[in-house]
C-alpha cells in the first residue's frame, strides 16, 4: 500500500508583512508525481525553499521519510535523499559534463560536497562509474568530456537532472523543470521526467506549462495567495471553478 514520503503539516510562512504560505497541509505519496501550481506570488517556491531547508517555516511541520526536517540543514536534508532541480540551471559551466556529475558522486559516497577530482578513476572506479550512468540515463552520454557552458538551456536541465540522479534521491523537487525551453525541449523533458518516474522516484513538480502539469501528474495542488484552494486529480483539477477562476482561466485567455 502507497504511504505518504512528505508530509507538510500546518506550515506558514511571512516575510515581513506578507504571508507568503498560510496554514499548508500537503501530503506527496511515494512514488507519485505531485505537482504544484497557481499563479505567480502564490507560494510554489516558497513552499520548495521550506521543503529543502532554504527557508524555515514560521509555524508547521514537514516529515519527510519519517523524520522531522525541521531546524535541519540544506545539506543535511540532502543527506536523507532530497535532490532538487533550481529554475535557473545550478551547474559549473567551466567544467566538463563528467566532473559536475563526479562532484555530488563522491559526496553520496563520502558524506559531504567537494570536487574529488584528483582520485584517479583507478581508485574510484565505481564514482565514476555511477556519474557516467547518469549521464547515460538523460541521453547526455556522448558529451560528458564537454564543458557545461556550450549546453543548449535544455540540455543544461538534463545536466541538472543527472546531477540530482546520481545522488540516487528519494525525492527529486523540481522547480519549473521546462521554463525557457523551446516546445521540442518541453517535449522531450517530459518523456525523460516520465522514465525516471518509472523507477518510482518520487516528484513534486512547480510547473506553469499545464501540457506539462497534466501530462505527468499524479495529483496536483492548487495554491494561491499562500493558500491550498483544489487538490485532485488532473481532470478534478482541470474541471474545478475555484482554479478555472484563480489560475487556468488567465491560462487559457
């Protein structure tokens, strides 16, 4: 039986006199694609910051795997097998394909992030090993000699994506995974989002591209103004005046 991997529990958040999330309750089932949506300002990233440990909740919980993330460090949430993909690309654009791969490699194997590039493939077969697969599973595999800089923007995501793969995640947060991309990228995004996903690796998807949204979501929420306003599957959520109102209508217009 499916059990939940995440729960948010009650969280809120402000800044300053602006309530960016209001008393949030959300549950991501494992193995699912959850995805959130709603207009800009409504909370999405904020809510992807409080998830990874960039930001602290104000009031609330979030368990992830049975343990309490709260007051824990970036790093540390990574540790227990959160990986997430940034709206603009974080790669290093001066190194190769491999060596951005090799850098969270070794520190899945050795518990903390620095660049091992000196160790010999000799003495670090199976790294490299895993780094190279990576790389294999987003199709980037003839170009892991090439600096990161020369990538197309979706290709620059793929890179993004085998980063997080190799720290084999059981969570992987993706923050609108296809913005900026040519519909050819977006396309083939999505298919590579739905491999993985066939793995069973657990999403949660910010995303404003709805073929994208409806195409690969398990369960979507609905934010806006901070607050949860629909929750459902993609035909609930399609069909639901509250969204239609808040957020799909200005879409479609």
């Amino acid at each position: 039986m499916t059990k939940p991997i995440l729960d948010v529990s009650r969280v809120s958040k402000s800044f300053g006199g602006l309530r960016a999330l209001q008393d949030v309750n959300l549950q991501v089932m494992e193995g699912s694609i959850h995805s959130l949506i709603g207009p800009n300002g409504a909370g999405k990233s904020t809510l992807l910051n409080v998830m990874t440990g960039l930001l602290q909740p104000d009031e609330g919980t979030i368990t992830f795997d049975g343990r309490t993330l709260q007051n824990v460090t970036p790093h540390e949430i990574n540790q227990y097998g959160i990986a997430k993909v940034f709206q603009t690309p974080a790669i290093f654009p001066e190194m190769t394909l491999l060596e951005n791969t090799l850098i969270p490699a070794f520190a899945r194997r050795d518990g903390s992030f620095r660049a091992n590039l000196f160790e010999t493939p000799e003495h670090a077969h199976e790294v490299y090993e895993q780094a190279e697969e990576a790389l294999a599973e987003v199709g980037l595999q003839d170009h892991m000699k090439q600096e990161a800089r020369y990538l197309s923007r979706g290709d620059k995501r793929r890179l993004e994506l085998a980063i997080c793969l190799v720290q084999k995640p059981k969570l992987l947060l993706l923050d609108e995974p296809t913005a900026g991309m040519a519909r050819h990228e977006t396309e083939s995004t999505i298919q590579l989002l739905k491999q993985i996903s066939s793995k069973g690796m657990t999403k949660v998807i910010v995303e404003h591209d709805m073929s994208v949204v409806f195409s690969l979501s398990d369960r979507i929420t609905v934010l806006a103004q901070g607050q949860i306003i629909a929750e459902g599957g993609p035909d609930e959520v399609r069909g639901n005046p509250k969204v239609i109102e808040a957020y799909l209508g200005e879409e479609q217009e």
